[in-house]
C-alpha cells in the first residue's frame, strides 16, 4: 500500500524537523543572540535611571507642546506596543476623511499655517512608527522651541543632527527618531 | 472550384440549420455552450413580448447569438460543402456494378452476376474489356491496361497485371482492353473509394489528437468565463447592481472563444479538403497533422531528386586522340541508340561539335547485351562501340593507362557514369553520363532545412555515386545501396531519436517501410499491399509530392494556431466595450473606460455582439484556404503570425466595435 | 524609481549564482552537511536511492503535509499547555486553528488570528516557524520534481520527496535564514524568550511592548514566501523590520529563491537561456507592478490633498516613515508577486489603483516570479499553455524543451487555472451576498468589495497578505478561506505533477530549425501576454466593481 509506505518517513521527518527547526536551532540561536547582541536582542531598550522608558525603535505617545508629537496612530493615543496594527481604513474611507480633516486643522493650529506633511496627518502601518518625516520635524520644531523658551534655531539644528538621511538618496526617508529627538531635547541645558 | 461558390453556398446555408440540432452540436463544447446561452436569451426576450415588457434589446441579443451559432455551423457546411463536390463525383464511379463472380477460378466461362455491393473478401471475379472493376482487388490473372481517370483524374490508361508491383486495382476504375481475373481485396462499404468518399465528405471525419487538446483547452476557457460571469451577480449584488440575463449571455458569449471555436472544424476539414484537391488522400486527419511535424523526409533519388534519365555531360579523350574525333565517334556509336542515354549523346555531339551524323542503310546497330555491356554501329567497315569502361578494356585487351584510368575514377566519383568509347578497336576517351538533378531542388531542399526537416535521399547506387549526387542535390543525408532492410532500418534509427519520418513508396518490398514511417505515402500505381501500409496514398503517383503534403501538414496546424490566437487576443477589446455599459448605470464614472466612445450602453454590447458573430463569418475564407505558407523557419514565422494574428487580434476588434456602433447610430438604433 | 531598480540589480544579480548553486542542490552535487544529511535519512528511514513516480511523489507531499498539518492544529489547540507561553495564552478555537493550519500548511500565512493576543512563543516557534520551513521546502521539492520532467527523456522518476525536502531545507533554506537573521539582529530584531516588556513612557505612561523570538522567525518568513508576520503589524513592525536597510534586506530575501529558481531550470535542462527567459518574464511583470503600485501611491489622495494634505507626500494612511513611498509599494508588490503576503505597509489604505496592483499579481497566480516553487510551476504551466496557444502557428505539434504539449497536459493545466478561477471568483462572489461576508467588511462601498475580492484572491493563490480590515474569523472566513488554501495549493499542485509525470514519460525531440522558439523577447512578451489573458482577464469585471470604480469614484471626489 503506497500510502503506508510512505507514512514512516513522512511522519519521523516532520517530527525531527519540528525538533530541529522549531526547537534546537531557536533555542541554540537565541542563546548565542543573547550573547552576542543582548541589546538588540531584548528590544532596543532605553533605561533612564534604572527604569525602561520604552524601546528605541517603537514609538510612544507625546503630548502637549513640549515634545515634538509622534504620528497618529491606529492604536489610538496609547501606543500600546502590545498589539500593533494599522487603521485599514480605504482610500474613500468617510470616516478616514474626517480624521484626517481633523487632524489637518489641529496641526495647523497646534504649528500653525502652512503645508502639512502627509506623515502627520495619517496613521502608520504598525500604529507603532517610532519616526516622523524631516518635514514634520521642522515644520514642528518652532512651537517645541517656544513651549521649552529655546531659539528655533537650537531646536532646528537639533533636529537636523538627529535626522537620519536616505542611504544614497533612495534607501529610506530622511526622518527623525522622536524617543531619542526627544530624550536629547530634555538633556539640552535649558536657555 | 471557386471558394463562394454559389450552389455550395446555398446547399451549406441549409445544412448550417439542420447542424443546429444540439445532440450532434455537442461535439464542439464552445459553440453548443453558445447554443444554450441563445436559447436561453430566446427564452426571456420570449417572456418579455409576452409580458408586454420591453422586449427590443433582449430580442435583438437573442437574434445575434443564434446568428453566432448559425455562422459556425456555416462555416462548417460551407467545409463539409467544398469536399462533397468532388465526392459526388467519385460516387458517381462507385454507382452500382455488375461483377462477374467466378464460381470457379480456374474456369473463367462460368460466371454468376453479382451486384458489387454484394461481394467479400477473397471473392473471385472477372472483369472483361469495358467492365468497370466492381472493388478493390489484386490480379490473380492477365494482363489489361486499366483507366483509373475516375480515382486519379489521369485519363492516361496504366498496365495491370499478376505479380510483381502493378497488381493492384481500384474499384470504380474501367478495364480498357483485355481481360483479367480479381480476388477482391476489400469488402462492399470499405473500399478506397468508399473511404476517399467518407473522407473528402468529412462524414468520419474523427477528432485529430491536436483538435481534441486545443477543444479542452477552448473548453476551459468557456468555464472560466462562465464563473466570472456567473459570479458577477455576487459582486453586482453587493454593488447594488442587478444584471439582466440577455446583458450576462452578451458578454459570456463576447469572452468565450467562439471565433475559433465556431472555426475549428471547418479548419480541420479544409485541410483534408487542400489535400484531396491535391490528388492525395489521407486514411485519417492524424495523418496530415503528422505530416506537419515531420522531421525527416526520405525521397527516392530517381524522378524525385533527379530526372531519373542520366545525360552525356562531357568527353575525355585518351592521350593522342582528338576531343572533336571521340565526339565523332561517339555520336555514330550511339545512333542506334534510343534510349535517352543515347539521345543526350548526339544532343551533346551537336552542341558541342556541330556533329550530325546520318544514318544510312547499311549501317549495322549492336545493340546493348548483358553479355558485351557495349552497343555501337557498324558502318562500312568501320565500328564504334561504347560501353562500360572494365567490359571495353576487357574486349579490346587493352590498359587504358594511368590518365585514363583516373579520369575513369573521378567520372564515377562525381556520381557519374564513365563510358568508354572506342573506334575500330581503338580507345579513343571516355564519355561522361550524368545524373541530372531537378534544377530549384536544391533551393526547396534548403527552405526545407531552414524549416527544420531533414531530407535524406534514398538510391540504389553504390557509396561513392550516392555521396556525388547527395553533395549536389544538397541533401543531408542518403541511403546508398538501398534495399528494403536498410531504409527501414534508417527510419527505426530517425526514430530513435525522438524524429518522425516521411516517405513514399509503391512496391510490395516497401510495405514495411510505408508502415514503420510516420506519414507513408503510397503511389496509386503502386501494389495493395504499399496502399496498406501507408496512411495516405498519392492518386498521381508523383513521389515529389512529399513535400508538398508537409506544407499542408504545417499550414493546417497553422491555420488552427493563428485563428486561436486571434480569437483570445480578441477579449481584451470586447471588455472595453462590454465592462463600462454594464456598470455605468450603477457607477456613472466607469465611463471613462469607455475608449472607443461607443454611443449608449445598449449600443456597446449589441455592437460587441455583431462583431463576435460577423468575425466568425469574416473568417471562413481564411479557414477555408489556410493561412499562407511559408517555408521558413520557425522563429520568423512565429514573429510574423504573432503580429499579425496576436497583435491583429488585439486590435481589430477595436475598430470593428467602433464600426458597427456608428453603423447603428446611422440607423438610430439604441441611441 | 532608483529603489525598484536597486532591488531588482540585487535580486537579479543573486539570483544567477544562486540558481546554478540550487541546481546543483536538486542534482545532489551539493555535500557540505552529508553527514547531517545522512543521519536525517537514518533516522527517518528514507531510502536515499529510491527514485518516485509522480504518483508517488504526490502522495508523499501530500502525506507529510497532512502529519504537519494536523501536528500544527494540535500544537494550536494545545498551545496553553506548551512550552513557551510566557504571556499565558489561550488555546486556538477549533475554527480559528483548522485556518490557521491550513493556511501555514499551503505556504499562505494567512493570520485571521492576532499574533500577539492568540500565539504563544512555542506554537511561533515549534508550529508557524517550522511550516514555514517545510512548506517551503516542499514548494521547492515540487518545483524541482517540474523540471526534471525536462531534463530527460522516456524518464520515469520525478525525484524522491524526502531528499529533496531535506536537501533543499538543509543546503538552501537554514543557512541563509541564519545568515539573515543574524543581519535582523544587528539591526534590532529581538530575539528572546522573555515575556512582554512594561515601559514608563518618557511622559510618564506605560506601555507594555510585546517582545519575542523574532529574528529568526521574520529570516525564513521572507526567504521561504511564508509572509505570517510575529506581529499584527507584519513587516510594518518596528521590530519585524526596524529599518530601510532591513526592509530592503526582507525585500531580497522574499524574492530571491523565487527568481533563482527558473535560473536553475536552465542549468538543469542545460538550455541557460530557457531560464533567463522565464526569468525575464517574471521580472518584467514583477516590474510594472512597482512601477504601477509607486506612482498610484506617490500621487497621493485626492479627497486627502483636498482636505489640506500636501500634494508631495503622497498617501502616507498605513505605512512607515523610516522606508518611504518607494521602498513600501515594492515591499508589498514584491510580496504579492510572491506568495509572501508579507506587508510593511497596509494594503487596505492604499488608493485603488495601487491596491488593484498587488491583487492583480495574486490573480495573474503568482508568476511575478510567484511563490517559491509554486511560481516556477505555475508559470511552467503558463509556458506550456503559450506553447499551446501560438506553437501551433509554426505549423507542428507544439513542444516544450522537446517534449509534446498534447491533451492530458492541456487538461491538467486547464484543470489547475479553473480551480483557482473558482475559488477567488465564486468564494468572494458567494460571501458577498451573505449578510455575514458582507458583516467582516470593514469599508464600505466599492473598497468593500475590493477587500473581500482581495480575501479571497490572497487566500486561494497562498499569498496570505490581506486588505487587513476585514476581520476574517467568522465561521463563513475561517472555513471558506481554510478551503481555498487547501485546494489552491494542493489542487493546483497535483495537477502540475501529473503533467511533470506524463512530460517527463515522453521521448525528448531533438531541437530543430522548426522548433518552436521558447527563447528571446518575442517569447517573453507571449508568454506575459497569456498569463495575462488567460491568468488574469476573468478577473476583470470584479476588478472593475472594486478598485477600478473606486479609483473613478475616488477622482470624482466620493466617499463612503
């Protein structure tokens, strides 16, 4: 019978390799991982004072002028990293429609009249995007500077220096990181 | 026979509505299915008139789509309609005989007569001067020259006789002298006319294996369409539209390969029909589609490759002699000759020398002996001979020396024949007799190559002769010293490696040949059992036409690719018509797909419609002649037929569309 | 534009070394782990030198995906009392778990479920990560089974499965997944045991962020076109993908085997140039679908830019900053010409005419260059259905490498083009007249359909990537779905081995001046214009109800 024939090997490969593949190997590589680069491998964290404040490379929520704002997210104002995920609303969404609207007047109050960078205005794909676009950066830049009694140029040219620039011109976005933007703008001596 | 013929026309309009009948319709999936789309939109334009409800855009669908499925069927009977012609002609052979059956064989006095019809295999029967041979037999008895005008066109009459490779008869054919016994060959209903009279009609016609691949395919692709059309309710349901049925059966019937579908058989049919036209029949379609993928061809050297008559080409005088002196004696060696052989002679003599000789009285012909191998003239006292070079020196005791000797070799090297020519016991030279090849066999032989088939030449000569001949022809291969074995063991060998393989022959001894190859193609005159063996046989027994059948082969095979080419290529255009009317009531904006501006809705499918039914009709001729071959190869041809029916396919329909929508605008018709 | 071409010179320029190297994986001339290698056949008792039937090879994919497949419900229902679960989570529902073990059984990596909320680390790692490796392998084996049909003639064997699953897991699919996990670490990939994070936010909040063995998940994830992402957010995560270099990295990756493959094709039928051209076909299509999604994205949303948005952007709604415009369209296109279903960006919010892209792909099966293993043979199948079409006007039978395209592989391969057609149209067509299909959608208007018609599309062709606001765990999804994968996968499969089988038995013609070419741009563009005919026009009208009327819509300033 073919089938019996073949059930010893299809069923001991599908175990060993469940063993290997599923147990050894993860197990073997995270080790080394741990060891290797326990930072990268436990989250990117950032501790101030002992205590996590969160990972580099996941977003948080910032309110209020003081900070530079992230973007909007999906996962609403929490940013809560342990679930993740995008609006899905559609491009004809009505409901999308008005979010954006929404958040088209609130930016341009918050940071006042002028273009306003798509990025700003528009939910991420993770709901947990860690980053803004320059443009967004900037054009915020001057309300942080005032809110925290800064010259624009200061926070200008601290966004600048923290801008992480396409590779070549086309590999990525020039953008900013807003943790660590903001965690350097805390550390600034206040004017 | 003119392709519109207007008798045949009228006869397959007729027969176009009785191939409506869905049981037989059923063997072509595509248009069937279309058959069944019409009724049922015959069906609700029906229950429209009488509900009182608009019935006009449902009714004129319902008419376009049984026109679709009349034009096919058309195109069929228009197929069907070309070969019944010529079989009414041959039936007209076939009418009802009286044989003489001999009781007994050895007494050819008592007879019984039978009706034709009425005899079996291994029948003895009698035919006398005048009597038309009731079946297909083989001369057990006598000898007779036979009028075979009736099978094979050739008012000619043919010698038939007991033995050997000329005892085959066919019924129907006439006896014009003499008399001869028969043991029937075949029974009533099977002969060669009534299988010729099956074919040329399409009646047996069965599905080749590339027709019944291309029908599942064109199968498939009818059901494809039809859960993207079915399905649609869904998706119009969710969208809020709702799709009436003449609307679903309009762009069904649009997206489903009917063009080819509707053209298929005809195409198939045609392609018997090109062959028959051409005095060659074929047992089965699988046959001329073999012959289209054939690879290999082998053709017998004598009246295929060369004319079969070898010819005086050059004179070679010995050291002392003078050339004009052995033309001389040359020409009066071969006055008595008269043979073809011994006509280019003198032809040559002429030519070269003005040299004319006379015959007179007295003058004494010798001629050829098995014995001498040498013929000549004696004439007052003087005597020419020629002959074969080893028999000359032998009889005149003579070596002909080291010059002579070599020109004797390079002669036969060169795949001609040395003659040595001498006068009153004197070597005087040699003269060269050459095998002449067809002038253009050459260029034919290369297209064949650039087509990718290999032509291999089949002689009795030895090695060294062959090799000459195949050089010159440009073959690229030959059998030397053929005999029977050895061509079949050639084509097992072609065979082998994966090739398929053509011939023809006309002996018994090439039976096993005729049936190992491929595509077999037996001569008319030549024996039963050739016929047999072979899997079409040529009515004018002219080996040549090998490579025509090939062409024929490609150009059906080619003719079924383009046109489904053409067909699918088509669906792209109908969707720019059909989409953006069907959806625009419930999405106005969808009319910008609307590319080619067709005027209403109404208008864009019907226009779609006509065109898909007029498209089939526009067709039938190119269906019917076959696309135009050429004998190129594959890569060219597949350019060209890629744009001319692929992109053509893509674009026509655009204009067609177009075309037909201001035509109804002309005549306000759904504006 | 520079970035599609930066990844297709990278693709390419891989692809060549790696195709002759898999090649040599397929023909057992690759040796480096034999000892590995041996003690698997040891253990498994797999007779090394026992040459399969189609029929044989069929029945042993088969079989092993079975075990696997009811292994991975077990381990989902089980999951609870596993290893591993340091977040305490629940066993799978019945429903939930039967899709989801369809769904990483058929290289689909469909996710009706959420990664964080309802899979534990041990069912990631012991269950997906492992599916992922092997159901791969086994797309690969069947691929590779394809081409041997060509190499010889009067051939009886296809391969023996088990070698070349082991082989292919061993020499081709592990070492670089290692390699490129590795290169994710680096660039901050987790990779750990421990459970969720609890952070205080710089603003005094707290947020909890889940954490896990990631790296090594998201390698093979990409490599094998597996697409089921460690979190909700897939590629889109910061730690599924923390940077464009990685993006660009998994963009490689999900590509690579899926264009080396018909490379190897050429080596094994010793024809290169029969590779190249498939290979270029593929590229091609693959090609304008980047092209195609990027400026439908770069353009932006009108109704946004009306409302104040700047026009430069482009349509930002779902994706990441740090990759930009360019470099999320290709992701998403690359993983729909695939059968990744990976995202970095989320599909749903795209505008029509870039969302009607990656769907089209998936329609077209997954040729672009599709699946790894399952590209290579469908697009074999579109090969041999060109072949058919337009081989006839060179005036012989048609013939594929010298072997004859005759009834039973039209059958077959029409067999395998109606059973996809079948699934995608009649599965979105039924669920949207059910008030329960109608219920998941989570758009309305013509974006609704687009998202059902995109379920189902993903689901059939194994893509896995969704228009992600459906919410796809209803009775009517889970089963319906479930269904598609199994049969898109498996009835398209099986098809394809018994046309490799009766190739394989026919003589192999010698090539003549009369050969059909199946070399060069004429037969390239051929080939891209059946697979679009035939692969693609009866998706059309559907198409037209949902991206294409809502991009008109879209233009004409509506909303729903």
């Amino acid at each position: 019978m073919l089938i019996l024939r073949e059930l010893r090997p299809a069923i001991s490969l599908v175990v060993l390799f469940t063993l290997i593949l599923g147990l050894a190997v993860p197990e073997a590589f995270t080790s080394a991982m741990q060891a290797a680069l326990p930072w990268q491998a436990n989250g990117s964290l950032i501790r101030q004072n002992g205590k996590i404040i969160g990972s580099a490379i996941i977003g948080q929520n910032f309110t209020g002028a003081n900070y530079f704002a992230p973007r909007p997210s999906a996962l609403g104002t929490s940013y809560d990293a342990s679930t993740s995920g995008a609006s899905n609303l559609g491009p004809t969404s009505a409901s999308l429609l008005t979010a954006v609207q929404q958040r088209v007047a609130a930016y341009t109050k918050a940071f006042g009249p002028g273009p306003v960078p798509a990025d700003a205005v528009t939910a991420s794909g993770s709901g947990l995007d860690p980053d803004i676009s320059l443009a967004n950066a900037l054009r915020q830049a001057p309300a942080v500077a005032a809110a925290r009694h800064l010259p624009t140029h200061t926070v200008v040219d601290l966004v600048n220096r923290m801008t992480h620039h396409a590779a070549f011109g086309i590999v990525g976005l020039d953008h900013v990181n807003v943790l660590r933007l903001n965690l350097v703008l805390d550390a600034l001596p206040a004017s | 026979m003119s392709l519109f013929d207007g008798a045949i026309i009228r006869r397959a309009a007729l027969d176009s509505l009785a191939k409506l009948n869905p049981v037989t319709l059923m063997r072509n999936p595509v248009i069937f299915f279309t058959e069944i789309i019409s009724a049922l939109t015959s069906f609700v334009a029906v229950e429209d008139i009488v509900q009182h409800q608009p019935y006009g855009f449902p009714l004129v669908i319902a008419i376009w789509l049984w026109l679709t499925v009349l034009f096919a069927t058309f195109a069929e009977a228009m197929a069907e309609g070309r070969g019944r012609a010529r079989a009414e002609s041959l039936k007209r052979a076939r009418s009802e005989t009286m044989a003489k059956l001999l009781v007994d064989p050895r007494d050819r006095a008592i007879f019984k007569l039978t009706p034709a019809s009425d005899l079996c295999q291994g029948d003895i029967v009698l035919v006398k001067a005048g009597d038309i041979i009731p079946s297909d037999a083989e001369v057990i008895e006598g000898v007779a020259s036979v009028n075979e005008s009736a099978v094979t066109g050739e008012s000619a009459p043919v010698v038939r006789e007991a033995g050997g490779d000329r005892s085959a008869v066919t019924g129907g054919t006439q006896l014009v002298s003499d008399w001869l016994v028969l043991r029937i060959t075949a029974d009533a209903g099977s002969t060669f006319l009534d299988r010729m009279i099956a074919l040329v009609e399409g009646a047996e016609r069965r599905k080749t294996p590339n027709e019944i691949a291309l029908n599942i395919l064109l199968a498939g692709l009818t059901l494809i369409f039809l859960i993207a059309v079915i399905t649609l309710v869904g998706f119009g349901h969710y969208s809020g539209t709702s799709f009436s049925i003449p609307v679903l059966a309009a762009l069904l019937v649009c997206l489903i390969p009917t063009t080819i579908g509707g053209l298929l058989s005809a195409i198939g049919i045609a392609g018997m029909d090109r062959l028959v036209r051409f005095n060659v029949v074929a047992t089965s379609g699988r046959a001329v589609e073999a012959a289209g993928d054939v690879d290999a061809l082998l053709l017998d050297k004598t009246g295929t490759i060369t004319f079969g008559n070898r010819m005086a080409s050059a004179f070679f005088p010995v050291s002392g002699a003078a050339e004009r002196d052995l033309a001389e004696a040359c020409a009066l060696a071969s006055l008595g000759d008269d043979t073809p052989e011994g006509r280019s002679i003198l032809a040559l003599a002429r030519e070269r020398y003005n040299i004319v000789p006379q015959r007179s009285e007295s003058a004494t012909v010798i001629p050829f002996s098995a014995n001498t191998r040498m013929s000549g003239l004696d004439f007052a006292g003087q005597s020419y001979r020629k002959g074969a070079v080893d028999s000359v020196l032998k009889s005149l005791g003579v070596e002909g020396g080291a010059a002579f000797a070599e020109a004797a070799t390079r002669i036969g090297r060169a795949g001609s024949t040395p003659l040595a020519v001498t006068a009153n016991g004197k070597l005087l030279g040699l003269i060269e007799l050459k095998d002449i090849v067809k002038p253009g066999i050459k260029e034919r032989f290369a297209a064949m190559r650039s087509m990718g088939i290999r032509t291999v030449m089949v002689t009795g000569d030895n090695r060294i002769t062959a090799a000459a001949i195949a050089a010159e022809a440009g073959v690229d291969d030959y059998i030397a010293e053929a005999t029977p074995q050895n061509k079949l063991d050639y084509i097992r060998m072609v065979q082998g490696e994966g090739r398929l393989v053509a011939m023809c022959g006309d002996g018994t001894n090439d039976a096993p040949a005729l049936a190992q190859a491929d595509v077999g193609v037996a001569m008319q005159t030549g024996t039963q059992a050739a016929r047999e063996a072979g899997n079409m046989v040529d009515l004018d027994s002219d080996p040549t036409k090998l490579i025509e059948i090939v062409e024929i082969g490609k150009q059906l095979l080619i003719t079924r690719g383009a046109l489904t080419t053409f067909s699918i290529a088509n669906d792209i255009s109908k969707y720019f018509a059909i989409l953006p009317a069907i959806f625009v009531i419930t999405y106005p904006q969808l009319s910008a797909l609307n590319v080619m501006h067709l005027r209403t809705p109404e208008s864009a499918i019907l226009s779609a419609v006509i065109f898909n039914a007029l498209i089939i009709v526009a067709l039938v001729p190119l269906a019917l002649r076959g696309v135009k071959f050429r004998p190129v190869g594959a890569a060219a041809l597949l350019k060209r037929n890629l744009l001319v029916y692929g992109l053509g396919g893509l674009v026509a329909p655009f204009a067609g569309i177009k075309l037909i929508d201001m035509a109804l605008g002309v005549f306000n018709i759904f504006s | 534009m520079l970035y599609i071409a930066l990844v297709f010179a990278l693709v390419l320029g891989a692809a060549f070394p790696l195709g002759r190297y898999m090649a040599a994986i397929f023909e057992r001339r690759v040796t480096w782990l034999r000892p590995v290698e041996l003690g698997f056949y040891r253990l498994a008792g797999v007779d090394e030198t026992r040459s399969m039937t189609w029929q044989a090879y069929a029945v042993a994919l088969l079989l092993l995906s079975l075990i696997h497949f009811f292994l991975l419900y077990g381990i989902l229902r089980l999951q609870y009392y596993l290893p591993f679960n340091p977040q305490h989570i629940a066993g799978m529902s019945p429903r939930l778990a039967f899709n989801t073990a369809a769904s990483f059984t058929t290289n689909t990596n469909w996710q009706a479920y959420l990664p964080e909320g309802q899979i534990s680390n041990g069912a990631q790692m012991l269950g997906l990560a492992v599916h992922m490796f092997l159901s791969a392998a086994a797309g690969i084996a069947a691929a590779a089974a394809v081409m041997r049909a060509f190499t010889a003639s009067a051939l009886k064997s296809l391969g023996n499965f088990y070698v070349d699953l082991t082989r292919i897991t061993l020499y081709l699919l592990l070492p670089i997944t290692l390699v490129a996990a590795v290169l994710l670490v680096v660039a901050g990939c987790p990779q750990t045991l421990a459970p969720f994070i609890s952070g205080h936010t710089l603003q005094g909040g707290s947020q909890t962020i889940a954490i896990g063995p990631v790296a090594l998940q998201e390698a093979i994830k990409q490599l094998g076109t597996n697409g089921g992402g460690f979190f909700n957010a897939n590629s889109g995560h910061p730690f599924e993908n923390p940077n464009a270099w990685t993006n660009l990295l998994e963009n490689w990756l999900l590509l690579v085997i899926g264009f080396a493959l018909p490379i190897s094709f050429g080596h094994m039928v010793k024809e290169t140039a029969q590779g190249r051209t498939l290979m270029a076909a593929m590229a091609i299509i693959l090609a304008l679908g980047c092209v195609g999604a990027y400026a439908a994205e770069a353009a932006g949303n009108p109704l946004h830019t009306a409302a104040g948005v700047a026009r430069s952007g482009g349509n930002w709604e779902g994706k990441e900053v740090r990759f930009g415009i360019p470099a999320s369209t290709t992701f998403n296109v690359s993983a729909t010409g695939t059968s990744t279903g990976a995202v970095d960006s989320f599909t749903d919010s795209y505008t029509p005419l870039g969302g009607l892209v990656p769907m089209f792909l998936m329609q077209l099966g997954e040729v672009s260059p599709g699946g790894v293993g399952s590209g290579f043979y469908t697009v074999i199948v579109f090969t041999l259905l060109s072949v058919f079409v337009a081989g006839l006007m060179v005036g012989r039978t048609p013939e594929y490498l010298g072997k004859k395209v005759q009834e039973k592989e039209i059958k077959l391969a029409m067999l395998g083009v109606l059973i996809l057609t079948l699934f995608i149209l009649a599965g979105a067509g039924f669920s949207l007249i059910t008030a329960s299909g109608v219920g998941s959608l989570a758009n309305t208007g013509p974006h609704g359909l687009s998202e059902m018609l995109y379920a189902w599309t993903s689901a059939t062709e194994n893509n896995g990537s969704a228009f992600a606001g459906l919410s796809a765990d209803t009775p009517l999804l889970d089963y319906g779905l479930g269904a598609a994968m199994l049969f898109g996968r498996f009835a398209f499969m099986i098809p394809v081995l018994a046309i490799a089988g009766s190739l394989a038995a026919k003589p192999k013609l010698p090539e003549s001046a009369g050969t059909f070419p199946t070399t060069g741009p004429l037969f390239i563009g051929l080939l891209i214009g059946v697979i679009i005919i035939l692969g693609g026009l009866q998706f059309m009208p559907a198409d037209t109800l949902g991206p294409l009327a809502e991009h008109f819509l879209l233009h004409a300033g509506k909303a729903f």
